[in-house]
C-alpha cells in the first residue's frame, strides 16, 4: 500500500498525485478523464478512462466437441453469477445441436440474458437487463414468498390428494433458482464494481450479507422440492394416516414460523429478534421425532418418505436459523454500537 500525502492547490483544491506505474499501465495520459466513486465507508474508487468501458465484462468459453450437455450449462450458469455482460461460446468445429439447446436453456433460465449473435461455431449471449432494476432486496423478498409457499402448497396438496399441485411445488424451484443466480450475480458486479454502491442505493456489506441469505433461502427452496416428491410417493402408494399429517403440519407450521422471523430479523435488522429466532430452532427438533415416529412404524417405502419429510422440515429451521446468525453477523458489522 502505498501513503501518498494531501496537497492544497489554487487555495480552494486537495489534490493527491497518482502512481505513474498505475497511469501507466491504465493506458492513461494527459487531461484523460479518470472517475471517482465515493463508498458508503468514505474510501474512493479510482476508475481509468470511460465508465462504459468497464462495464462491458466479456467471457470468452472454448469448448470441445465432446463436451457435456450438463457441464455447458453449470459452466454458462457460473459464468452468468460471476457478473459478466458478454459470453461468447466457441468451437473449433461446428457447435453440436444439444450444444445449442443447452445455450437456449440457459438464456430461457436465467433472468435477463439474449442471444444476440449466432454462427456455425460461435454463440454470443449479452446481458440486457440493467442489474439496478431488479434490486437485491426486493430479489430476497420474492424468493421468500415462493420458497414458503412451495412448503405450503406441498403439504395442501397431502391433505386434498392434488396430483396436479404436487407437480406445480416442484416446477417452481426453477423461480427460485433464477432469482438466486440473479442476486449473487448483482453481488459479484458490485464487488468487482462493475456498478456502484450509489446506484443500487446498497453496500457492498449489505450486499454480501444478502447474498449469503440468499443461498439459504435456494436451499430451503430445494427442501420444498424434496417435500413435494416424498408426498407424490405417499399420495401414489395411497398413504392416508390422518394422524401423522397433522404432526407434519404442526412441525411445518413451526418451522415456517421461525423462517418468516429470521427474514423479519434480517429486513428490520433487529438483534433481539434475530437472537430470538435462533433459540426456537430447539424446538422444532422434537416435532420432527414426532413425524419419525410414524416411519419407524410403517412400510419402507412409507418410511423413506417420511423419513425425507421431517428431515426437509428440520433443515427450514436450521438453514432460518442460519439466515438469524448471517444477521447478527451484518448488524455487529455495520453498527458501532449495540444493546445486548
């Protein structure tokens, strides 16, 4: 790091000399503009030369002929978070069909992105969404809604034999899934400011904390998929054991109960709250013994189900928990002093 000391120009101006190794390797040369971003912690941002420039951050993907279909798509995935406007997918040879119905798949997943050049042997996808449109925060509230009501709708769908409803839990992990990519996407961009702390009106603490509640959140989300698929099996085998449908109701209801605190902990940033909703976790574990109890007394394949059922509902409460400490973790960090 290097120290570099305040000098008073003109009477009115500070100025501070910059680096000629930095000028230098920046392309930079006399009367060249260079921009200035303030942070919310009042260190400074130096940007060489046009701000559009930076913004334009293009990947460049060399694949073989014998590339996998589901390693083009994780690979097309990583590179959408990793916050790059520009992919461009190249071969030596002409780019095989499920090649190209992977790259569609992924431009139809995934929120904002187009193809906008295709060739024999090159794709180019372009992000054409303005990342500040769709912010963080109104991002995590979305994903809450949905992961809860993939919950819900799996359980209603138990209790009124809805086949149709059970299909429609499980196609929905797909939203959540969007919305997570897009949020660790406008994390890694602010990051590697690609866009600022000012236009998204967040810091880059607040966004990396919301980042992490929302991979919790795509794993609750993934529960709920997991809870559908073991009552389709229950609901096929004709499982009607009133019951133990309401102990998983009651245990359901709890741990949803300490996933909305944990996110109203978050949203108000209330330490008391968060703290709160940390100890209630002791108490769902007993509720989901209560669903095991039914499986130790059933069929396999009822068992398994079962199983998988109260194992889902005990990770809502464990992963809400998590969302409660990441919290406490971004309270302590952002205020300088706390009532405890």
């Amino acid at each position: 790091m290097e120290s570099r000391k305040i000098q008073l120009t003109g009477g009115s101006s500070y100025i501070v000399s910059l680096p000629k190794w930095w000028v230098e390797r920046s392309g930079l040369k006399k009367n060249d503009a260079v921009n200035i971003v303030p942070r919310e912690d009042g260190s400074l941002i130096l940007f060489p030369g046009n701000v559009k420039r930076l913004r334009e951050k293009c990947k460049v993907i060399h694949i073989s002929n014998d590339a996998e279909s589901p390693w083009l798509l994780r690979i097309l995935v990583g590179t959408y978070m990793a916050g790059f406007s520009e992919i461009r997918i190249k071969s030596r040879l002409p780019l095989q069909p499920f090649m190209k119905r992977e790259i569609r798949k992924f431009t139809k997943i995934a929120i904002g992105v187009e193809i906008v050049e295709e060739r024999e042997n090159e794709v180019i996808i372009k992000d054409l969404l303005n990342p500040v449109e769709i912010p963080i925060l109104k991002g995590l509230r979305r994903m809450y809604e949905i992961s809860t009501e993939m919950h819900k709708h799996a359980l209603l769908a138990f209790q009124t034999k809805d086949f149709e409803l059970v299909e429609d839990v499980i196609a929905r992990d797909s939203e959540v899934d969007r919305l997570y990519w897009l949020i660790a996407r406008q994390y890694h961009m602010i990051r590697e400011h690609i866009i600022s702390e000012e236009e998204t009106g967040m810091s880059s603490s607040l966004a990396l904390h919301s980042f992490l509640l929302s991979r919790y959140m795509e794993r609750i989300g993934d529960h709920g998929v997991r809870m559908a698929k073991s009552i389709r099996v229950l609901m096929e085998r004709g499982y009607d054991d009133e019951k133990a449908v309401n102990y998983i109701e009651k245990a359901q209801n709890y741990a949803l109960s300490i996933y909305e605190s944990s996110m109203e902990s978050f949203f108000s940033k209330s330490l008391e709250q968060a703290n709160s909703t940390i100890e209630h976790v002791d108490r769902l574990i007993p509720m989901c013994k209560d669903i095991l109890s039914f499986a130790n007394r059933t069929e396999a394949p009822f068992a398994v189900s079962l199983a998988y059922i109260s194992e889902s509902i005990r990770r809502v409460g464990e992963y809400a928990a998590d969302i409660a400490e990441d919290t406490i973790n971004y309270i302590m960090e952002n205020k300088k002093e706390n009532k405890v």
